[in-house]
C-alpha cells in the first residue's frame, strides 16, 4: 500500500456554511487522487475537537500569535519527539505533502497585512521543500500597497497552482504582477458540483416558499463603511420583497447561513414580514432546502450558489466583486443589487418574476458548463500534484 498523502485544507470551518460547503468539495475532490488521503486541520474556534475528530482529521501543529510564527520551527523537532506527537493525532508543517487554501476570500487589503505575509512565507517554505501549495477557486484583492504586493508576488511564484475565481481578481493579480505563470487559472467556484442531501433537519413547508439568506457582512464595518447606517435599509429591502412574494402566494423562508449574527438579521426582518425562520446545520441539507425553493434572494455567496447551481433563479445583494462575477457565470448579472433599497430589491423581484421559467432553464444550463469547468480544474490539480 503506498504511502498516504497527508493534506491539509486551510481557510475553512463547521459555522460557516460556504466555508463548510468548501470543505466538503476539497474531500470530495481529493477522492480522485490515486494514493490514500489523510485529512489535516488546524485547531480553532470554529473548528472544533469533535467535528474535526468526526472527520478523522490530524490536527495541525502550529504556534502564531501576532508577529510571532513557530509553526516552521516546529517541523524541525527530532524525528522521535514529532513521531510522539503523532501518538497523539498531531503533524507538524514538515508531514504536511499538500496544502489546499480553500479561504473563498482572504487575500486582500481587507484583512491584515499580517496575514497575506505569513500565507506567503508558507508558500514560499513549500515551494523550497518541493510540497505543492494550491490555492481553491476564491477572490482575491484588492492590492494597493507596496507590502501587499510584494507578499502576494511571492505567492503567484511559489504557489503550485492558483485557481482564480472571477476576472477582477485576476486583474487585482495583475496589478501585483503584471506577466502572470500559467499557474494562474481562472475558474468557477468549485462548490458548485457538490450534490444536496436532505435530512431530518429540513422542515415541512407545505406549497411553494421562496429561500430569503441575510448577511451580517452586510452591516459591517469591517467590510462596508458606513455599513450600520444601511442596516435599517437593508432590513426594510428584505422586508419589502417578503410581503411582496406573499402577496404573490408564496412561503417566505429566512434561512440562517452561519449562525449568531444573521440570526439577529433574521429576527428582525420577521418583524416587519410574514417570514417563517430556519437554521440547519448540514450545509448539503442546507443546499438541499434551498434547491426545492421557487426563487432565492441571497446575501451570502455560497447561499446564491446553491440556488444557482440547482437551477433555482436567484437575487443576490452584493457587498463585494465577487458577486457580479459569480452571477455571471450563472448568465444572471442583471439580478446582482449593488445598491440596495426597497426600490432596488422590489425591481429586480419583479423582473424575476415575470421572467422565472425562462430564466430557470437559463440557469440549469448555465449550471452545467460550469460543473464540467469544476471537473477541468480537478484534472489540473491532479496533474499538477502528481
């Protein structure tokens, strides 16, 4: 029997539903690698003990808290002392044969600086130890300071494969540098080809509901400035479309993507609209309640994608340019709501409506192509790491 891969996925979680959605399609991607697989994780708050162990994954032996990193140092400990971790279901950086980011949106000006250097000396330990380091379809950028670009040109030169997810990040790319390896691609998000799974955990709903998914990120500062002032325009947007679609006869659904923060976003937009409120934990169940729903309006990225992917025309509501790009993919741009307001939401509400069947059968084929270009980017990765 050869020996197994150990490969670890960073940049996803349990809480989350995209970030779990991203998980889930990195296991199943990685069936398609010849020898045995075994799954590595690093310990956090929302990757916890006991989901991790579910899974049967080693955890990461790693050490970084502000400037300081002695995630490398560890890998350099005697064979015997990190054979002994192993006793215990622990790898150090040095076991780690393959590395797939899977953060969906991580690298930009958005986050920390501190962040974007510390992914790029990994990378950079990787390429030298000749481990292949693969960055999932996500968004990058933007890049607009002279630290942030130089840590990202070390990641576009020492990363194995870079899978981009829409064309503006792969401009933001190129403001970094300009001549971009082949190892650069740009494709569609890869959850896309991940197959529902209903459970016991999806309610009842008699006749037809329409999926409604908030986002906290929304009205946060830290992705939107000025974003809290919106907050009350965003609940009323929401709102409006609710009472619009139970006029039209329909179900309102406010389904909860990640947990706390949008739970709150979902009380209050209850409170002002005929709105039932779900929270399911299994992100396949989850894709599996969103595929049998007549229409979706989505803050969340993954919760459109799921819609999308089905067939099941969507809205999304945009804080970022990954939005319209996934959108169009879907051939749905004209349904993506940069500026949000009742006026806005109720507009584009109606020109789904009128336009629904068409546009669902739209979708459907939309959809297909991308699940091959998802297939396509597995037989890179393939080729690449082998």
């Amino acid at each position: 029997m050869s020996k197994p891969l150990f490969v670890e996925i960073k940049g996803v979680q349990f809480r989350n539903k995209g970030a779990y959605l991203m998980l889930l399609a990195s296991l199943e991607g990685l069936k398609g690698i010849k020898q045995p697989v075994e799954l590595v994780l690093s310990p956090g708050p929302n990757l916890p003990y006991v989901e991790r162990a579910r899974l049967g994954a080693w955890q990461k032996l790693s050490f970084r808290r502000g400037g300081l990193d002695l995630t490398p140092l560890i890998g350099k400990l005697p064979g015997a002392v990190q054979r002994l971790f192993n006793r215990y279901g622990m790898v150090s950086e040095q076991q780690v044969d393959l590395v797939l980011e899977a953060s969906g949106f991580a690298y930009g000006d958005q986050w920390p600086l501190r962040f974007l250097q510390n992914t790029a000396k990994e990378v950079v330990r990787f390429a030298k130890a000749g481990k292949p380091f693969v960055f999932m379809p996500q968004a990058f950028g933007p890049f607009k300071t002279e630290d942030s670009k130089a840590a990202m040109r070390d990641i576009i030169n020492h990363a194995r494969l870079i899978f981009v997810r829409d064309p503006v990040s792969l401009q933001h790319l190129q403001g970094c540098q300009p001549n971009l390896p082949d190892s650069v691609v740009l494709t569609a998000d890869f959850t896309i080809s991940l197959s529902p799974r209903a459970n016991d955990e999806i309610p009842a709903i008699s006749g037809p509901y329409a999926a409604l998914i908030p986002n906290n990120k929304v009205v946060s500062k830290f992705n939107h400035p000025g974003a809290e002032q919106q907050r009350s325009n965003y609940i009323n947007a929401f709102a409006a479309a609710a009472n619009k679609l139970a006029a039209e006869g329909m179900q309102c659904v406010l389904v909860n993507h990640e947990g706390k923060e949008d739970a709150q976003l979902c009380d209050e937009i209850a409170e002002m609209a005929p709105c039932t409120i779900i929270q399911i934990d299994d992100p396949l169940a989850v894709k599996a309640f969103i595929g049998k729903a007549e229409l979706a309006i989505s803050s969340r990225f993954h919760g459109a994608v799921n819609a999308l992917s089905q067939g099941v025309p969507c809205i999304a509501t945009s804080w970022s340019h990954k939005y319209h790009a996934m959108m169009s993919d879907f051939g749905m741009a004209d349904y993506c709501v940069a500026e949000l307001s009742e006026a806005s939401m109720l507009a584009a509400l109606q020109q789904l409506l009128d336009n629904k069947a068409s546009l669902s059968s739209q979708v459907k084929t939309n959809a297909g192509s991308l699940k091959q270009q998802n297939a396509a980017m597995w037989q890179r990765l393939y080729q690449a790491i082998g």
